[in-house]
C-alpha cells in the first residue's frame, strides 16, 4: 500500500535519530465506534508502557465498498492536549482514502490518561450518494496487515511500532444524516482535510546539508509534491513577500514575510535534496505574525516557500499561493583551539580546529587585545589547519581566526571570531 506521510519536524527528527522497533509481545489496544456517518477512534496504551507518551502517530484506511463519498475529515477530541495535532487526508485510489494522524506534545502533554486510554477524535465521512458504504480500519505498516501505532515518550528515548490487538475494522453505511458534524467526542479543532506532499518520510537527521554549502541550487518544485491545492479566489493574487537573513556566527534564520489578509496562518517549507521535495518546516498559526526565527545546522545553505492557509466551514484547508523561494546560509560555527608560536626569526605559526564545512579562514590581526582586528591572510580552504605569517615588527601582536563559508549568491558568511592570542 502507498504510504502517504505528514511532515512533523519534532516527531521526524525523533524517529530519524531512534530507528522504531516493532513490539508484539506488549501490544496495545483500541476501538472504532460507528456514530451515523462518524467513527470515533481510541487507543489503549500497550501494556507495560509506564512513561509519558507525547508523541504518536498512525493510519486509518477508508474503502468505499459502494456509492461514493467525498473526502473525509477529522476532528481531535477536547482531551487532546498536544501543541501539534495535524491530519493529512489523501486519495490513494479512486475508492480508498488515507488518514495520517500525528501527535506531538511537550514534556508534560501526554496523550493517554491514567487509565490508559486516549480518545484521539472523530472521523468524519462524507456520503455523496445514497447508497454510500464505507470500510474503515486502522492501517498496518510494511511488515503485517495487522493495525500499528508508532509512540515516543516524553524525553524522546524510545520510537516503537506497537501491534494493535482486537481492533476490528468497522462499516459505515450512510443513515442519510448530515455528515459535517463532530460526533461523539467532536471537541477540538478541525485541523487539515487536505494533501501534503507524498514523498517518503524526512528521517535525515540533522544536521545533514539539504543543499551543499558551496551554494549549489536547488531545483525548482515539483507541484505535484507540494499541496498547491489553493482555491483561485483566495490570494491567487497576494502571495507572501519571504525573506530569509543570518547574522554573522550565527545558525539561527529570521523569517520575515508581509500580511496576507484574510489569512489564518502561513507555513513555511524547505527543500530536501534527499528526496527532491520541500517539506513542512514550521506552521504559523496566527495571523497577525510575520517573523519568526528557526535554529539550523552551520555552513549549510538552504532554500525555502511558504503559503498562508485558511480554514473553510467543514475544516477543511484552502492554500494561497507560494512565495518566491529564498536561499541562505548559516555561518561556520566559532574556531576553537587556536594556538599562535613565535618561530626564531619573525616567523610566527598559527594552528586551530577545523570547522566543519567551511570553505576556508581569515587571520586577523590587532595590536590591542580588544582593539579593531583587520584581516592579513585569507585561506581558501577549509581542510587547513594552520599557517605561518611573517611578523614586520618586534611589538606583540594579537591575532584571532574566523571560518567563512561560500553560501547562496556566492556570498562569503562568516563565523565569529575565535579567542585572541598574541605573539
């Protein structure tokens, strides 16, 4: 079965650094419970899971046996009390929806009560005929048809695939009630109706490059692995204006972008050269900011889009249009271990660290040790771990090194200087 996924950053980069194990001996447990055209859904934490889960993440499957329904929709229970709830609904084949469901939460969010159950939310069908039926189930994953959950626990030390037992799948027959109601346990947000970009999971572990640091381009998106599903008469015409800068010696990236109005929020995404597709990186969920700052690996050039979104009556999302895509590149992180020798003569020899993907070093120079350094030598490459300098004068000196690396636009961003010593 094709697997369609949702890009979580906090959930991923948990999976990408603790591959999950597959758990049968401690499986855990849950319920479909048909409510009209609604089917609320709840897990039983796997027998002996004593820690806080906070993150979790599974997939119902939903056949269309007869007639024909529309794209379906999902409501997350009042209980739910994770900062990331988010859905993706996609249509694997004609007659066959699949929902991906991800919770991610803080440290003290966890999603199973003390009894060791959590009602995650309601799935809401949409009967487009009279005669509308419906198959729904909890998906397995590569290695067995029998449903699976993945969970990670409140300090990330554990990503386990845990068999669900005694999950039978349910049928939906239409009752010819409306079918954009919650349900039983039909609080909370409707998060997402829409598909996200269809590509394998991002498991690159950061702080792997997305774009190599001698500035190379990423290639122009491919629409279909991005959801640019906007509807024409919103915003086709007031794309956001992004802006992506970094202060030198710095991995942190601010985002800049202009209001969209009638927007609800904005995501931004960015390139993944691993699997040739941009990928959610952050959602902004109120409408009135336009900043935010995002740390990064050093010496890495990346390349970003975003989109504002708004949501329609039935929960659904309606995309805007895609910004320009932006380029940058964090700085090298500072030099450490630096060592300056005064040779006989008026040779003097400076040794440091190499800094990981830079592209090479400046020697600066000072005759105070907080006063103005000027550059005297640059290297231009970043293997290189030392150099020697010819003193001119017989006065000590003090001399401290920075890396610089050749980012996006073959513009030189440098990291912070190192600790001074003098010679």
């Amino acid at each position: 079965m094709k697997k369609w996924i949702s890009f979580i950053m906090v959930f991923a980069l948990l999976l990408a650094v603790i591959p999950p194990i597959t758990v049968s001996a401690a499986a855990g447990g849950g319920e479909l419970i048909v409510n009209g055209n609604n089917v609320t859904i709840t897990l039983d934490i796997p027998e002996g899971k004593t820690e806080n889960i906070t993150s979790l993440r599974f997939q119902v499957v939903v056949t269309v046996n007869s007639g024909s329904m529309s794209e379906p929709s999902f409501r997350f229970s009042d209980t739910i009390k994770s900062t990331v709830k988010d859905v993706v609904v996609n249509q694997s084949e004609s007659e066959q929806y699949i929902i991906d469901i991800i919770l991610s939460g803080k440290k003290d969010e966890k999603i199973f009560d003390s009894s060791g159950k959590a009602q995650i939310g309601t799935l809401i069908l949409k009967p487009a005929s009279i005669d509308a039926k419906a198959t729904v189930v909890i998906a397995g994953d590569e290695n067995s048809s029998q449903p699976v959950v993945t969970i990670v626990n409140s300090i990330g030390q554990a990503s386990t695939t845990v068999l669900l037992e005694n999950v039978e799948p349910v049928i939906v027959t239409n009752t010819g009630s409306s079918s954009s109601g919650g349900g039983s346990g039909g609080g909370g947000a409707v998060v997402i109706s829409t598909p996200r970009p269809s590509a394998s999971p991002d498991v690159t572990a950061s702080p792997a490059p997305d774009v190599t640091p001698n500035g190379t381009s990423a290639p122009e998106p491919d629409n279909t692995g991005l959801p640019n599903d906007y509807d024409e008469s919103f915003l086709k015409n007031a794309k956001p204006t992004l802006k992506a800068t970094v202060k030198t010696g710095s991995k942190n990236i601010s985002f800049k972008w202009n209001k969209i109005a009638g927007a609800e929020g904005y995501i931004i995404y960015k390139y993944n050269a691993n699997t040739g597709r941009y990928i959610r990186q952050k959602a902004i969920s109120s409408p009135d900011t336009t900043t935010c700052s995002i740390k990064f690996a050093y010496a890495t050039t990346y390349s970003f889009r975003m989109h504002a979104f708004k949501t329609e009556e039935d929960g659904s999302r309606t995309y805007g249009a895609f910004s320009s895509i932006v380029k940058v590149t964090t700085a090298p992180s500072k030099v450490q271990g630096l060592i300056v020798k005064q040779k006989k003569g008026s040779n003097i020899t400076i040794s440091w660290k190499k800094v990981a993907r830079a592209s090479g070093y400046q020697i600066l120079m000072s005759k105070k040790k907080n006063g103005t350094y000027s550059c005297i030598k640059t290297i231009k490459r970043g293997s290189v771990r030392k150099c020697t300098i010819k003193k001119k004068n017989a006065r000590r000196c003090y001399y401290r090194v920075r890396a610089y690396v050749n980012g996006a636009g073959k513009k030189r961003v440098y990291g912070n200087k190192s600790n001074a010593k003098s010679a």
